[in-house]
C-alpha cells in the first residue's frame, strides 16, 4: 500500500491463489465489514463480500455474484467476479474507530494506524516465482 507521493506503507506477499482481504468496521453500525480479493491469471477481482447487516449503503447489486445467508442472520456475496482496473484500488484510510486493515492468512496489517485519514492505493503486482505481492 502506498499514499499519494507513491511511499510504500507496507508490503506483504500473496499465499497461492492470491486471496487477501479488506475489513473495516462500518463507520455507523460499528460491525465488521469483509471484502475478499483474488488473483485470477495476473488479475485482481473482487470475489467476495460479507456484512452482518445490509445498513448505510451496503448491499446487494443484482448482478454482481450471489447473495448468501451466513447462517448467523447476516449476508455473504460470493463469486462476485469484478475485476479492478489495472490491479489497483484507492482508498480514503478511515479513522482507528473505522480500522481499515488488510488480513493475508493470518497476518492483519492496520491501513488506520498507518494511514488513517488519508489516500492510499493497494497494489498487486507479479513476485516472480514468489507468486504476487501486495503492496
């Protein structure tokens, strides 16, 4: 991850398959909010989506994967399938309370501690025959 004068903030490497996740508490509701991504032959796509409550702006859009019951009265969105531009996503960091942070395997890195506040760019690029990383 890096911010706007292109500073690297932190980089971790990808397991197999390049699955990472963004989870953020939900700036009103305060629950946590799941975002899964994937490598797909060097692209970056949005897998998958879950929410405890479809508060605030959260949803389903028709279309876009299939919505799921997480047997624990909240919603996961599977097999989304949307690609992000040029392997990059933007970021506005929100605030400790918020927690933006990005979880590989067991890892948990806080973009809020080290960005909060601020415009960060998540970047996946090729490791060579490390796989990927994220940056």
């Amino acid at each position: 991850m890096s911010d706007t004068s292109q500073t690297s903030l932190v980089q971790l490497g990808l397991p197999e398959g390049g699955r990472w996740c963004l989870i953020w508490n939900h700036s009103v509701q305060g629950f946590p909010v799941t975002d899964c991504f994937r490598m797909d032959a060097g692209q970056l796509i949005l897998d998958s989506s879950h929410t405890p409550d479809f508060a605030a702006g959260l949803g389903h859009t028709r279309g876009r994967g299939t919505l799921t019951s997480d047997d624990d009265h909240g919603y996961r969105i599977v097999d989304m399938q949307v690609p992000i531009p040029n392997n990059r996503l933007s970021l506005r960091v929100g605030a400790l309370s918020v927690n933006h942070r990005i979880e590989v395997d067991s890892r948990v890195v806080s973009l809020s501690r080290l960005a909060a506040d601020k415009l960060v760019e998540i970047r996946v690029r090729p490791a060579g025959d490390k796989g990927s990383t994220l940056q």
